[in-house]
C-alpha cells in the first residue's frame, strides 16, 4: 500500500509524520519503507542517522531506477523492519520525468520492485511543484493532506487543493486531513482550526478531519536526539522528556489508529 502526507507548504510535520506513522505500524508487525523524495532527506534526521545519506554516494533512488544499484544496496536500515531509501537531486530527477518518457516508465517500475516485500511504501515528498510529486500523488493509495494550525498553514492547505485541481489530481482522493500544532494555550490555533473546519466542509467534504497533533516542540526536541516515539531506549532523554515522550506518544497513536487502512 503507497502512503503519503502531503502539502504545499513547508514546514509543516510532513516527514515527522511520515516517520512516527511508519515506525507506528513497524509496531504492530507491518513491514515498512520510506522513499524520501526530498533531497534534504531529513527523514534520516529524525531517527539519528544523517550520516546514512553521505555514508555511500551511489546508493540513491536515481541509482536505482537507472539499474546501477541493487534493491540491497538501495535500502537503508532505520529500525527493525524499517528502511529509508534516500534522493539525491529532486528537481533533476523531475526534470528527467518531465524529458524522458522512458526515465518515467523506469521510476514507476522501481517504485514497484521497491514496494514488493513490504506491508506499506511512505513518500516523503517535498512541498514543491515538480513532476515526481505529481507522478507519485497519482499513484498514492492513501493521501493524507497534513496542516499547521495557523494561517500561513491555513493558506498552504487553500493552496494544496488548488495545486490538486491545477494538474487534474482528483480532490476525492484526498482521505484524510491532520491539523498540526494545536495547543490550548494559544488562541490562534483554535481561529484555524475552526477556518481549517470550513475550508473541509466547502471543498473537501468526503475527507475525514483526524484529531489534533500535538504542536511540535517535543518532536523537534526528540528528534535533535534522533529518538521517535516508538522507540523503546530511552536513554539519551531527561525524566521530562520520557514523560512528554509517553503523553504524546499515546496521542499519535490514538490518531494513527483512526486511519482506516488495508491489512
């Protein structure tokens, strides 16, 4: 099954959603990869391992699709039956897709030896225009558009339907929406919240709103130690970390299990 978080703007949780929603099911026995279609690869990040991207030069997803590569050489451990496949150049790979028909005849096929021996493939996609995002989104299973609860968010959300009606990417396929960065303390995440709530209704109304992602100061504080919340060790945190750990933890749990998916 191909999964994606998706929107137009940056900064918004995609990759960290991407990465605790894959380590999620990698828990309950499914196994998992990543493709980061990213150059930054920022997905390494999150799980302490950035030296993996730099570790060998002729491991990327373009070595692969051009058959320089093996499946073996391409996947790249991040915890137990979970991988990462890292990109080395997006805006050239989009380019060889919108050039060479061929090239886009052999990316799809690669998506495909990928996917094969794994439960579910995530796209880490970047929030710009290109063709791989729009090869990719067409072929996406289950699409999930994530927004930050403010209102550059709330125009980025505005600007992702228009991105979708813009390259004929059909509106219904979008099954769910996840706001990011609510708290009860700030009262801006409350006005786009509600805003967020009417935009759905009036364009979107087939997809489910899940609930609310923590805002994301104790992500970033347990990324900067490459931890996720799945993660049993728990050594390098303070006692308040682990604390935060477990609170948000049981939280994004509850909201993976309310996305219906196919076992």
């Amino acid at each position: 099954m191909l999964m994606c978080f998706f929107c137009k703007k940056g900064g918004v949780g995609k990759t960290t959603a991407t990465g605790e929603y894959a380590c999620y099911l990698t828990t309950m026995g499914k196994r998992v990869l990543v493709i980061s279609i990213d150059d930054q690869n920022s997905l390494f990040e999150m799980f302490g391992l950035s030296s993996k991207v730099f570790e060998r030069d002729d491991n990327y997803l373009e070595h692969f699709v051009n058959g320089v590569c093996t499946t073996d050489d391409v996947l790249i451990p991040l915890r137990e039956n979970l991988y990462g496949v890292k990109t080395l150049n997006t805006d050239m790979l989009s380019k060889k897709l919108t050039l060479e028909r061929s090239f886009e005849r052999n990316f799809i096929s690669a998506i495909g030896q990928l996917q094969d021996g794994f439960d579910f493939v995530f796209f880490d996609l970047p929030p710009s225009s290109n063709r791989t995002t729009e090869v990719l989104l067409e072929r996406t299973d289950l699409l999930m558009l994530i927004v930050e609860l403010n209102k550059l968010g709330i125009n980025g959300f505005y600007n992702t339907l228009q991105y979708f009606v813009d390259n004929d990417l059909p509106l219904e396929r979008i099954r769910y929406i996840l706001p990011n960065g609510y708290t009860k303390t700030k009262a801006v995440p409350g006005v786009a919240l509600k805003e967020l709530k009417k935009l759905i209704s009036e364009n979107v109304p087939h997809a489910k709103l899940l609930p609310l992602m923590p805002e994301k100061s104790i992500f970033l504080s347990l990324q900067q130690k490459g931890v996720t919340l799945f993660d049993e060790d728990v050594s390098l945190l303070t006692t308040y970390e682990k604390t935060q750990k477990k609170s948000v933890m049981d939280t994004m749990a509850g909201i993976f299990d309310t996305i219906e998916i196919e076992q």
